[in-house]
C-alpha cells in the first residue's frame, strides 16, 4: 500500500509539470515493483486482505495505464488482475457483476494482443483473420494470450443467454491450444484445467466429452503434484457433478480441505479460497447428489 502510494504521489507530480518523459520513467521503474506486488498478493493466506489490496492494485494499473495506454505489461497484468478477482470473489450466481470483470479483463487482453496484430483488437474481424493473426504471436506472449482466454472463458459463461457471446468461443479455444503448444504447464497446468471444465460442462452434442475431461484433469493433477487445490474444486465442481460420482466429489473436497493452504506457496491465496469453497460445498452434497 506504501508502495502504490508513493507511486501515485510520484506520477500526480511529474504529470502537474506536463512531463510526458517522465510519467514514462516512473511508469516504467514501477513495473518490477508491481510484479513484486502481485506476487505478494497471491502468497496472502488472508482472503479479505487481498481482496482489498486487489482492488486497489487495480486501480492504480488503470491509472498508470491512462498515461502510457500501449504499455504491453501493464495490460497483461490488468488483464490478469481483472480476470483473477472476477474468479477469486464472485460466485457464478453473482453474474452481473462476474461478468462485468470478466470483459474488463477481456480488454484489457485484447489490447495487449493488439499491440502484436491489430486484428486481435478488433471485434468484427473474421475468424479466418483472428486464426491469422495468431502467427504474430511470440512464446513470451504465453502470459497475456492465456489471460485474454480465460477472461473471454469467462465473459462468455456468464454470458450463456446471448448467442454472440458463445459464438465466440472457437477464438478461446485458439488462444488456449496455441498455450497448451508452448507450455500446456503455464500458471500451474491452467490450460488443462480449462479443457477438463470445457469438456465436462458442454453437452455431447455439442462437443463434451467426460472422458476427454477426466484425461486433463488428472493431467493436470500430476503436473501441479495434486498442490493447486483450485483445479481440484473444478474437478469436484464439474466432472464430479456431471458425472454423479458422489465418492470422488467427496474425495476432492475432503483432499482440499486437509491439504495445506501454503503447500504452493506462490498460490497460497487460491489455494486458501478453494479450501474456502470446499467446505460449503461439502455441506451441499446431500442435496446436489439427490
């Protein structure tokens, strides 16, 4: 809080004297401490501090990003940031609101990509075009390209009564492949994640496939040495349910529950919320295994 205080204390200085170089220059030094920030933030054992501190981590990307709108970190991180504490703090059920973060996350990924091919910022490209523009992409853009998919992930899930919006899932599915090519272990096997939600969650008309689900997540849980008790509550939530295995849907949740919140020190924060969320849920099992 010091930090992003003398941050602004700083930019509100240089920016009363007009000096565009030097916004630039505080800006730019203040990228390393943001990262440290972020950090930070996801070892918090204190799902209330953090939450507080987020938002005003978020607030303070905006404002820097008002001054050096084209700044490729700071979007990715605001994409990132935004996309998280849509994930870490609304229920599903809170949609409206979800939602609303989701987009902003979505933007803020979109532009970050823009600055690779324009295309990336535009809504009405073709699909034809957008796949194109994927060959712009480079290996360190793994972090803003998984960002904006899951952003976009979740625009769209909150968004299931507006045909557009899931008309646009194919461009996710681009973006999270073309991870999954480069490093399918990047933020703790997060693609592998995603396809055993996706999978598990679509009708098998359309495309799901328990099997296929079950393969990512356990891919996943060997990857991440079964420590990222986040993807575990999305296994419970999701193949678990659709597949009315009540013993594993225990299993999961009661796996959670016992694991040490700080067994993944840098996922600390999730790894508390999904612990959180595992014994509510838990509660719930009479009633969702009726």
């Amino acid at each position: 809080m010091k930090l992003s205080t003398a941050i602004i204390y700083a930019l509100t200085a240089i920016t009363l004297t007009g000096c565009s170089v030097g916004r630039a220059l505080v800006i730019k030094s203040a990228r390393p401490f943001l990262d440290d920030s972020m950090t930070a933030l996801l070892r918090e054992s204190d799902p209330e501090i953090a939450r507080a501190a987020m938002a005003t981590e978020l607030k303070l990307l905006e404002g820097l990003l008002l001054s050096t709108p084209n700044d490729y970190k700071l979007l990715t991180m605001a994409a990132q940031g935004f996309t998280g504490y849509a994930m870490l703090y609304y229920d599903p059920m809170e949609q409206e609101k979800a939602q609303s973060l989701y987009y902003r996350g979505l933007m803020y990924g979109n532009r970050a990509l823009s600055l690779r091919n324009a295309v990336f910022g535009q809504t009405e490209s073709r699909f034809e075009e957008f796949e194109s523009a994927m060959e712009s992409l480079r290996n360190e853009d793994i972090g803003a390209v998984y960002w904006t998919a899951v952003a976009w992930g979740g625009w769209i899930n909150t968004s299931r009564t507006n045909p557009m919006a899931i008309a646009e899932f194919p461009r996710v599915r681009l973006l999270m492949d073309w991870v999954i090519d480069r490093d399918e272990t990047y933020f703790y096997s997060g693609a592998n994640w995603f396809y055993g939600v996706y999978y598990s969650t679509l009708p098998p008309i359309v495309g799901g496939d328990v099997e296929k689900s079950r393969t990512y997540f356990e891919k996943a849980i060997v990857q991440t040495k079964g420590e990222f008790l986040w993807g575990k509550l999305y296994y419970a939530q999701t193949y678990a349910l659709q597949t009315i295995n009540r013993p594993l849907f225990e299993r999961l949740l009661k796996d959670i529950i016992e694991a040490k919140s700080d067994g993944l020190s840098e996922a600390t924060l999730l790894n508390q919320i999904a612990k959180q969320r595992a014994k509510e849920l838990l509660t719930q099992t009479d009633e969702l295994f009726f």
